[in-house]
C-alpha cells in the first residue's frame, strides 16, 4: 500500500486535487485553440476516455476569447495555459476556466501578479506553478553550480512566494525535466519545504513507446514514494495516449481502480491463434471502458486457462476453437476468428458497458 505525501487539497472545477483525493489523470489539447470546432471535438473525446482535466494552450488574445465557447460546450474542466502576458490570464478567467497555469514571476511587476492573484480569489480557480528545467530564469542554474533539481526548486519557492504575498495559497506546482532522476530528486527537495499538491509528470518524454516507458518509469519512482496528485503523460502523440498511459499507471501501482486490466502472453512457438493482433485490437477498442476488470489473452492451454480462471475474463486460444472464461469457469468455445467478439460480449455483459 503505497502511503501519499500530505498535502493540501485544491479544487480545478469539481475534480479535488491532494492527499485527500485521488489522483487524477490529465491532459493537453494540440489543436490550434482558436479552431474552437476542432478544439472542443479534442477535449470531447478525451472525456470519452475518461480524462478528468484538460488543459489549453493560450498564447493570443484571440485564443483567451476562444475559451468562452470552448467551456460551454464541453464537461471537464478546462486549465489555460499561459506565459507571460497577464492579460490572457484575465480573459480566460472570464471565459470561465477552472484553473491557470502561470509562472508569477514571469508576468512582470507586483501589480499584475496581484491583478492575477486577486481575479483567481474571486472566481476561485487554483493557480498551477509549472517550473520546466529547459526555462529556468537567468542565474537561478548557476547559483545552484548547475544542479537542475535544486535549480527548479529554488524558482519554484520564488514563484510560490510571489503568490504567497498576495495571501494566495489555491496552489499546486510541477516541477519537471525530461531527465528522470532530476525530476524525482526536484520533487523530494520540494515536498521538504511545501505542503502544496503536485502535478507530477516527465516533461518531453518522447513518442507514445518511448515515452510511455520513460514516464512510466519516473511517475513509477514519484508515485511510490508518495508524490503526486494529479498527472499529465507527456507524449508526441494523440493527447487520448497520455490518458491511457496515465491511468495504466496509476493502475499498476494501485493507486487507482477503473478501467482494464490486460494481461496478454508474448506469444511463442505452441501459440494456436495471432495473440498479438487480438491484444492490440482489443486494447484499442476497449480503452473507454470504466469499469475496474481484469482480462487475460492467452496463446494456448498451457498457461492460458489457469491465467484466465484468474482474471475476470479470459481465452485461452486452441488450434481452431479457443476457450473464453469468465468468473473462473469456461463459458464456451468458439471459432477462432469469433473468439475476440465473444470476449467484448461477455465484457459487456458483466459491466453494463458498450465497448464499441
Ligand atoms: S500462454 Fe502459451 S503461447 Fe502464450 S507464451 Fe505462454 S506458452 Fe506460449
């Protein structure tokens, strides 16, 4: 059982975030935000997934205006993401966003940090703190003789201060590298000085292979200490593969429950049926599933049935009928080419849920 850091507990919306609250899984929209059609199509279908945050590039005025039409038509609640320019802070608070993500001591002088800080109060939006080890401010690296983590940290505590001036403390911050262990170390030193929530992620990560292993691998570390609140998967990839990914995480470490489940074999010579195009094709179709299942797709009846009887459902694959399990007993035999469509049934059957 991992046990969570304590921390404080920050509302985006109505998703808590902190020690009190699961840890939620979010994500980032790459369309232009703008094209309000495609924006909201992507953020539609990333609550379709199950995404509980979604943040949104603003970089133009034009952009901050976009957010009114894009948060009325969409349920998740909606971050904007800016740098720099207080004033497309301002204009997506009145569009209605849930949250920010901005660097205080990036917007200029104290007045405009307060014009901030006071318009979030009175809307009651959290201010995420997103310190990237690839834009440290000037001097912070070197003061630091080139440590990143103690770096980052150091202008994390600065951007937290600035907003801590303002009596403001709706606060979570992040701290990230696309190195893995400089992210981690930047982490601990901050949950030394801090009690506000993190936003955990590696930043960079790479493709949806190499990321989603470089990720899984620093989210791993962070999670099992105990850190971590809310998380994005960073991937150059569709933003609904950083939703999957997140929550596989989060699910290996049990630290959260829906979902599926998948075990499947490697596959090797005494394999009866092509396990690795089910596995794939299964894994694309059923990835909106809520429930919490476990399903096993196995190559033969060596390992196959006992794997199965352990899971929620399974098939063990035969050399032209493979078996479909469920609940630990065998349910029926089908043709191979039948067998993947028997399992979304029986799936559908036990959870109430339309896979496809
Ligand atoms: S389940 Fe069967 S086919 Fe799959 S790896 Fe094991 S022995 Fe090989």
């Amino acid at each position: 059982m991992i046990k969570r850091r304590h921390t404080r507990t920050i509302k985006i919306g109505n998703v808590s975030i902190g020690s009190g609250a699961s840890i939620s899984v979010q994500s980032m929209t790459n369309t232009v935000t703008e094209d309000v059609v495609s924006t909201v199509r992507q953020i539609k279908n990333l609550e379709s997934y199950n995404c509980e945050i979604v943040r949104v590039a603003v970089n133009t005025a034009e952009a901050a205006k976009s957010l009114k039409d894009i948060v009325k038509r969409v349920n998740v609640p909606i971050v904007a993401d800016i740098h720099f320019d207080h004033r497309l802070a301002l204009t997506s608070l009145e569009a209605g966003v849930k949250g920010l993500r901005i660097n205080p001591g990036n917007i200029g002088d104290k007045k405009k940090v307060k014009e901030v800080a006071s318009a979030c109060k009175d809307s009651g939006v959290p201010i995420r703190i997103g310190v990237n080890s690839g834009s440290l401010e000037k001097g912070v690296l070197d003061k630091n003789k080139g440590d990143f983590a103690a770096a980052m940290v150091e202008s994390g505590l600065k951007h937290i201060k600035l907003l801590e001036d303002e009596s403001f403390y709706d606060i979570k911050i992040s701290l990230k590298s696309t190195d893995v262990l400089t992210t981690v170390r930047g982490y601990e030193l901050l949950a030394e000085k801090v009690d506000y929530p993190f936003h955990i992620g590696i930043t960079e990560a790479g493709t949806v292979f190499s990321g989603a292993i470089k990720s899984g691998v620093g989210l791993g570390i962070l999670l099992y200490k105990g850190l971590g609140d809310t998380l994005r998967v960073s991937l150059s990839d569709d933003p609904v593969m950083e939703v999957i990914a997140g929550y596989n995480i989060l699910r290996d470490l049990g630290l959260r429950q829906g979902g599926i489940q998948l075990m499947s074999c490697p596959t090797c010579a005494r394999a009866e049926i092509d396990i690795v195009s089910i596995a794939m094709e299964f894994e694309k179709i059923s990835a909106r599933i809520k429930s919490g299942i476990k399903v096993a797709i196995m190559g033969c009846v060596v390992n196959g049935p006992g794997e199965s009887m352990h899971a929620d459902v399974g098939i063990a694959g035969g050399k032209e009928k493979s078996v479909l399990f469920s609940g630990g007993k065998m349910i029926g035999k089908y043709d191979n080419k039948d067998i993947l469509k028997a399992l979304i049934q029986e799936i559908e059957n036990i959870t109430g849920e339309k896979i496809n």
